[in-house]
C-alpha cells in the first residue's frame, strides 16, 4: 500500500469514527461498523489504534491540537483585554462552525469512566484552563482562585457550545436563520454577557 493511500485510510477511519460517535456516542459504535463506514478493512484499525479506545485517544488529541492555539493566538499583549476576548470568541464559533460534529462529540460523547480517555481529557482541559487563566489575568482575576476558574471555564464553553447543540430547536423556536450576520450578533452577544453581564446587554 502507498504511502498515500495508508495515510488516507488512516484519516478515513478517524473521520468515519467523529462521525458516527458524535451521532450515536462512543458505546453505540463498533469497530465493524467504523471499518465499513470508513471503507477499510477491519485489521486497519487495530493496526493504526489498536482498537476503539485508540481511536477515540487521536481523535482527542487531535481536536486540542487544533483548539489549543487559537486561545494561545487570543492573548496579545498588544491589545486590550476586551479585544482578545473578542476575538478567542470569534474564533472559538468559527471553530465550531467549522467542526461541529468533532466538537459536540469531544465535550459531550467522551466517556470519562475509561480511565485512559479520562487522563487524555482532564490533561487537555487544563492545558485549556491554563490559557483562559493567562487571559483572565488581565481581566484583574486570580486563575489560581479554582471556585472561579471552575466557573468561568466551563460555563464559557458552554454558552458557546449551546448554539451547535441545540441548533435544530433553536431553529424550530426562534425562526433564526444562521447565516454569517446571525453569527456575528452570536458572537458580540456572547461576548457582552460576559464582559458586562445582562445589564450590558440592556445599555
């Protein structure tokens, strides 16, 4: 087999498997089902991830590959606090928008009772945590006070996250169109909230 041809089988059956875990969680999958998914004998994913746990260790790896250095890129010193927010926000949503199916399968599909799927996570978070921290900084917080950043963290992820998970009722409820000037107001609105609170967003 080429070169070429191992490193696309290679992708196949990780983008097979984002896929389908993100549709049907981690537990709903067999490693049978990725094989046909992905068009590549069953063998291959034991050779490349010695299995569905190896698998979904990559694809966790992966994503923070990709996610860590946008908040790293965020915290210029050359702008104001309020700036860099701004624009981790921004790319944050860009983000999603563009790895939808990746992002909800790595923050709600990832079963933290495989201890080694755990670690992977929990080490990744808080590389993540680290530089929401070095951010925060500048806000005038302590990244050290965990009741805060145990806080500020998740709950940031969260409502940027709500979006994406909630996308068809959001839909069906509120009739928005999510379009490029949808998700600019998204953005500042997420944004307002957390810098000034609702009373922000009533000024």
């Amino acid at each position: 087999m080429a070169e070429k041809d191992r490193k696309d089988a290679r992708q196949r059956i990780l983008d097979a498997s984002v896929s389908l875990f993100s549709r049907k969680g981690f537990a709903g999958v067999g490693v049978r089902e990725i094989a046909n998914e992905a068009g590549v004998n069953l063998a291959m994913i034991s050779y490349y991830f010695n299995g569905k746990t190896g698998i979904l260790k990559e694809i966790i790896e992966q994503f923070f590959n990709l996610y860590l250095p946008i908040f790293i890129d965020a915290d210029d010193p050359g702008k104001t606090p309020e700036a860099c927010f701004r624009h981790l926000i921004r790319k944050i949503v860009h983000f999603i928008r563009e790895n939808t199916d990746l992002f909800l399968l790595v923050y709600n599909e990832i079963p933290l009772d495989v201890p080694e799927v755990a670690e992977i996570k929990s080490r990744r978070i808080g590389e993540l945590l680290e530089r929401i921290g070095s951010l925060m900084m500048r806000f005038g917080l302590d990244p050290a006070d965990r009741a805060i950043m145990a806080v500020i963290g998740p709950t940031l992820i969260s409502a940027t996250l709500a979006q994406f998970r909630l996308r068809p009722v959001m839909h069906k409820i509120f009739q928005v169109k999510p379009d490029e000037k949808y998700y600019e107001h998204y953005v500042d609105t997420i944004c307002t909230l957390f810098l000034s609170g609702v009373a922000g967003l009533r000024k």
